[in-house]
C-alpha cells in the first residue's frame, strides 16, 4: 500500500446518496488508489484553478477529487477525498481552503449555486472535462438592481466571521432565501450556520458570539498552506469496512450521532463541578450528552472498574441511547459505560438493599390514586379530593423526603397552588398516612416511593464512603478492615461521571441518589434537558437537591434537526406569551434565539371530517412518502424503514392506525413500546409520550383535537378548584405537543376531525 486514503465529512454525505452500483465502484476505486495513485486507468489530474486539488475516474460517470495532505512517517502519501460526483459537476474553479477561524480544511461547491447568483458575483465555471457542458456562467452584469438579502454586511464582516473566501461575495450577491439554500446546500458548516444566522436576523455580534466564537482556535501564520496541520484540525473518516457498512445504511443514522464542531468543546471542557447544557428540540443535547460521554470513557484510568453511568427518564429512550452509543464506542470502552433508565437503577439499588422476602409490587400513580379514591370513600372523606392529596404526597413528601409531622408542617410548598394553614397540614398528613399503610398492607409502592427509598440509601451509602475516607486522611479509622462485600460497598462511590439526558423528567429523589452516586469533584455530573419539553409533573430546582450548576449552564440555540418552518410552528404552541417555563435552578427558561439553519416544506395542517377521514388521508400520504422515500436518484429502490413515523393524540389511536394501514393500506407498522419499536414495521407508530427523545425524517401527528389535546374536562375542573394546578396542566399539554412536533426533521403533517386544538398555530 503506498497511500493512505480519508474521507471528508461532505464526501461522506455524497457517498450516502448515491446508488449502490456507483458505491461499489468507489470501494473499488479505493483499493486500487491506495495500491497505486498513479495507475494509469485513475487518470489522476490537478485542476487548473487549484493545483492542490485532483480528479480521479471512479468509472465512465462519476469523479473522486483528492486533495494531497501529506507523507507519513512510513512514507505513505495520505490522501482526502473531499468530494465524489459527476463529471458534469467537475469545474476547474472547484478548491480547498483552511478557514482561518477554525483552521480546519473546506472544500467549497460552486456546483450547485444558481445561475443568477453566479452572474451577478461575476463567476464563471469551466467544465474540467470537454465532452462535459460549455461554461455555466458568463460575466455579466443584471439589467435592474436587487437589493441584497444581507444588507448592511461587508465582505470583511463575513471574513471576520469566519465564512469561506469563495462564498463571500456569492452571498453577498444573495437577494432572497432561495438562493441562499441554494448556495449553502454545500457550504461548510460555520459559513452555512453564519450565513443563515444573519439571514435570520440574528445581531452581528451575537453571530460572533454564539457561532463563530464556539469554534475558534488559535492558527500560526502558514496556516492557509499546511494541509497536514488543517487535516488533524478536521473530521475526516478513515476509509475501511465499518465506514462501507455506514455509508450503504443511510445517512439519516449517521445524522444521530453527528457532533457538529460547534459543540466539541462542550464535550470536551473541563468543568470544577456539575455541568449543565439545555436548549430547544434538535439543538444536540442529546449527541453532545453522548459525545460526552466517549469522552470520559476515553479518559478513565487503566485498570478502572468504575464505570460511567448514562441514564434517562424512560426506558424506550434508553434503548435508543444504547444504539446511539455502540455507533461511537469501541466494545472495550461501551463495556465501562452503563446505560439504564432511571427506575431501573432506583430498583437496583432497592433490591440490593431489601431483607430477604421483602418485596414490593411497584405501581403507576395510576393505580395508587384508585387506591386512594377507595379509602377516602371509606372514611367518607369530602374535603379533601384524591388527585391534589396524590400530588401533595408525591411533590412535597416524597420529593422532599418528610418522614415527620413536624418536617411537613415546615415544609415549602413552592408552586403547589393551594396553600395550607397548620390544621389543614394535620389533616393531609393524616389521611397521606393511613394511605401509605394501606399501600403498605397491599403489598405496593408507587414508584416515587421506590425513588425516595432508592435515594436515602443512597445517602447513607455516601456517607459511610466519606466518612471512611475521612479517617483513613487524618491516619485513623478502619484502614485495617478486610474488605468483605460488605465492607467493598463502602470503599467508593459507584460511578467515575454521571450523565442524564432528558434531565427535566426526573424526580428530586433521583437527584438525590445521582448526587450521591458519584463522588463531588469536577466532570462528575452532566446534565442536558430542557423544560420546554417537560411532560411529567416533577419540577425540581437542582439546588435544593445539591446539585449546583451556578456558572457551568450553557443554552444551545442552534437547531440541526428541525427546519425553520417546522420550528415556527412548534414555537407557537408553547407560546411564550402565554406559557413560563423553569430552567431546573430558580430562574426563567426561554427559547429566546431559538433558530435553525435549515429549510424545508411547510408543515401541513390537515382539517378532516372524521376519524375515518383521517385514516383514509394518513393511508395517502403515508404512501406517497413511502415512494419518494424507497427511489434513489438513478431509479434504484432504498428502504427507509424506521425513517417515517405517526404519533397519535391517544392510547385507543395506536391499534386503530396499525390495523387500518396493515389491513387497508400495505404498510406495515412497529409500535412504539417502553422498550423501544416492536418487530421491523416500515413505519413507528406510537403515543406523544413514546416520541421522547426519537426522530424521523417524515412524521404525521393525527387526532390532534379539542378535548384530547388538552384533556378540556379535566383542565376545566382544575380551574375551579387550583388555578395553578390547572396551568400546569395546560404546560403539560403543550409540551407534549411541543415534543410530538419537534420529533421531525425534514416533513411534518398534522391532522385532526372535528375542533382543532387550541395550542395548534392556525
């Protein structure tokens, strides 16, 4: 082998679209360039306009371009593809460049900009081949001015911030958003980020701050010229069998685990304490949470047994994090992370704790509140209703661990609507015992219980490691103990780091046992949610559980997933003029800057006459996509299995979509379940709740009318008796909403019969 071959990332992209036939030839084309780079049937040649760049035939059609990056120490030459294409799109003005924020290499296709944008910048492109099209553009100046869609801009401004030299006047040239999707389809990522941000309205110094600021380093003065050096500034994949794999499978799956560059140095910061980063839907919290943990896992000491703990609020999400995670570890280093939902650990950790023959069957709050409504019937109880005694229970004794009566009568009740006077708080705590010994005598728990148990043994665990600890440091204590099972227990905490996901689901009490799980030091705690997508009733400000996170928040405001016409729609649901949001630590969150860099159709809103209707309209659409989805640019048929999804408004939906789409339409479905799809249907189907945390490419959200989306009866009882119960109602219905829509990322269709929903931008 005398070269040594990587790809660029927009390489990549290319190479994903393409058709199969056209991907083999190019693994062929790669085994014989590493052979030889200069066999003869390669006809590798510099282009004109940029003599460091080369084409190379992968057959009669298409075209690899190579940039030469250097020798290694064995003598090999390391070669970049940083593009695969048609011939016909093979210009002699095509080049590579070393940004000068980033220092990374870009490669800049001028392919694919429209003609009038060309015209009016002055830029012509010469065909590298003959038998190719004559010169797409000639100089010329446009009959009447248009006003530029950046204006007030220069071409320094845009240098300063970092967009690619070649672009700089092309987009200055702009004069609608048209031809700026058309001229960043394939820029680099901080020109298109930069480009869009400013075209979205975005301050220039905010652009600076947020973007360009984010991925800035510093470069030596012949950072333009060493290609070497921008090479290991650059994510590049070697080519071998695990990118083949990849690359046939789609780049929708690659997409999931995409850090974009802006992000890497959440990842790889080094925070004194818990860390937090929060952000609206498709921002990256979830890749940067999981990049972040490769991370630490790649900084564990040798011979560690302590693992990294990632962990969630629902299982299905866990399921979907586990095959996120196997895509970027090595086995060796996937065996020190453990990934578990929350309960699960909460349950662990009761089990290694409980007597023998003690056990508990654990319940939703669903089943404990039945419980409750029976006894308060029993007692003839009236004044007080189940659902708020449930909630004082669960919120303020549970979540705040009061096992006395006097800790109750001093608990804060903050956010809980109805305050209490000192009789009122004997009598609920009255009732909350004899309903936790009728829990007790049934041989239950809910799991909030098992959450509060979980974490007090926790503590004490914690307590007995530092206390240890501290003796061993002053030269005293039990250093000499044999370390029996017992007495391993407390030698360490479980875990080296901990992450959480989807943090603004959790439980105080599960904040308290990860507190307690991991020792304080830095990079112990990281944390990404954001309580715009709130859809549980357990708001904890993190502070009052010992998680301190004052100074080591960071909000991401970018979206990477959602386009801005999707996202516009989502915004309005959880209106900000109607609806507050907490940010897990005393403050206000906000989606204030939240925007995205991409573009796509807008959402369809689809009135139907009834429930019949809609199924007939969703079989349609659901067919249609399914044909532009499965034809390849060249005709060859693709499965994008997994990639279309329908979420329904409720329960009863979910049975009725699957059988009408099997029976009726063709198609065939897996449902959403806690542990993740059930068997290899084309499409998921499944409730808002199990949309937590996934994403399509195509998504339908049907029966997304009043009464069901929000549950108009209840919140109207609400009302009456607790206002800012019902306003936490009302938040509830409109995250998940919020969450449902945002679960899309290039085509969104929302459907309803009858009355639409209120929360729904008409």
């Amino acid at each position: 082998m005398t070269a040594r071959i990587s790809l660029y990332q927009k390489a990549e992209q290319e190479l994903y679209k393409l058709d199969r036939s056209v991907k083999a030839k190019f693994y062929d084309f790669c085994h014989l360039f590493r052979d030889n780079p200069d066999h003869p049937g390669l006809d590798l040649k510099p282009l004109k306009g940029d003599r460091r760049v080369f084409r190379a035939k992968i057959d009669q059609s298409y075209r690899a371009l190579l940039a030469k990056t250097g020798v290694d120490e064995r003598g090999r030459e390391n070669w970049l593809v940083i593009a695969v294409r048609h011939r016909k799109n093979v210009y002699e003005e095509l080049s590579v460049a070393v940004n000068r924020v980033t220092g990374e290499i870009e490669f800049v296709d001028l392919s694919v900009v429209g003609e009038s944008v060309l015209r009016r910048a002055g830029v012509t492109l010469t065909p590298v081949e003959v038998e190719a099209e004559g010169p797409r553009t000639t100089p010329a100046t446009p009959s009447e001015p248009l006003t530029p869609l950046l204006t007030n801009i220069t071409a320094e401004d845009l240098r300063g911030l970092g967009v690619a030299e070649q672009l700089i006047d092309l987009a200055l040239a702009v004069t609608d958003s048209g031809e700026l999707d058309q001229l960043l389809s394939g820029a680099p990522l901080l020109s298109k980020d930069v480009l869009y941000g400013l075209a979205a309205g975005m301050p220039m110094d905010d652009v600076r701050r947020e973007i360009t600021a984010q991925v800035e380093v510093e470069l030596g003065n012949d950072y333009a010229d060493n290609l070497s050096a921008a090479v290991a500034r650059t994510t590049v994949t070697t080519f071998d069998e695990d990118l083949k794999a990849a690359i046939e499978e789609g780049d929708f799956r690659a997409w999931k685990i995409f850090l974009h560059p802006s992000q890497a140095k959440l990842v790889r910061r080094h925070y004194n304490g818990p860390a937090r980063v929060s952000g609206g839907p498709g921002t990256g919290k979830t890749i940067v949470a999981l990049h972040r943990v490769k991370h630490l896992a790649e900084q564990l000491p040798p011979g560690s047994t302590q693992p990294i703990l990632l962990t969630t609020f629902t299982k299905n999400l866990t399921t979907d994090l586990r095959a996120r995670l196997a895509s970027l570890l090595e086995p060796e280093l996937l065996d020190r992370v453990e990934i578990t939902h929350i309960d699960q650990l909460a349950a662990r950790v009761l089990s290694e704790n409980s007597g023998v023959g003690i056990s508990r069957q654990r319940v939703y709050d669903t089943v404990a509140l039945n419980i409750l409504r029976q006894m308060l019937a029993e007692i003839d109880e009236q004044r007080w209703n189940a659902e708020f005694l449930l909630e004082e229970w669960d919120q303020v004794v549970l979540g705040q661990s009061l096992n006395t009566r006097k800790a109750y009568f001093d608990a804060r009740r903050a956010g809980r609507g109805r305050s209490l006077t000192r009789p009122e708080r004997n009598q609920v705590w009255k009732l909350l015992e004899q309903f936790t010994a009728r829990l007790e005598k049934e041989g239950v728990e809910t799991w909030g219980q098992a959450a509060e148990r979980a974490a007090r043994f926790e503590m004490e665990r914690a307590a007995r490691i530092e206390e240890r600890q501290n003796n061993q440091a002053v030269g005293g204590g039990d250093t000499a103990q044999p370390d029996d099972s017992s007495g391993r227990r407390y030698l360490r905490h479980r875990y080296q780091h901990v992450v959480v996901d989807e943090a603004q689901d959790l439980r105080a009490a599960h904040w308290k046992m990860l507190r307690a799980m991991v020792p304080r030091r830095p990079n112990d705690l990281f944390i990404a949610g954001d309580t715009h997508q709130r859809i549980y009733d357990h708001q904890v400000t993190l502070g009052t559980v010992g998680i301190n996170i004052r100074g080591r928040s960071t909000r991401l405001t970018l979206s990477y997933r959602t386009t801005r016409e999707i996202l516009a729609r989502a915004i309005g649901v959880v209106d900000p003029r109607k609806v507050s949001y907490d940010n897990l630590d005393d403050g206000a969150d906000t989606l204030d800057g939240y925007r995205s860099v991409l573009t796509g159709p807008t959402p369809d809103l689809v009135a139907c006459q009834s429930w019949d209707d809609e199924l007939v309209r969703l079989g349609a659409v659901l067919t249609s996509w399914r044909a532009e989805m499965s034809t390849g640019d060249n005709g060859v048929r693709r499965d994008p299995r997994g990639d279309v999804a329908v979420c329904v408004a409720e329960r009863d939906m979910v049975s009725q979509v699957m059988h009408y789409l099997a029976t009726q339409v063709g198609i065939s479905c897996a449902e959403l379940s806690k542990d993740g799809p059930k068997g290899d249907g084309e499409v998921h189907v499944g409730t808002m709740h199990r949309f937590k945390g996934l994403e399509y490419q195509k998504l339908a959200i049907v029966g997304v009318r009043d009464g069901v989306i929000p549950r108009t009866a209840v919140i109207e009882r609400y009302r009456e008796e607790d206002h800012q119960r019902a306003a936490r109602e009302e938040r509830k219905a409109r995250s998940l909403l919020f969450v449902a829509a945002t679960r899309a990322r290039d085509t969104l269709r929302i459907s309803w019969h009858g009355k639409p929903s209120p929360y729904l931008p008409l």
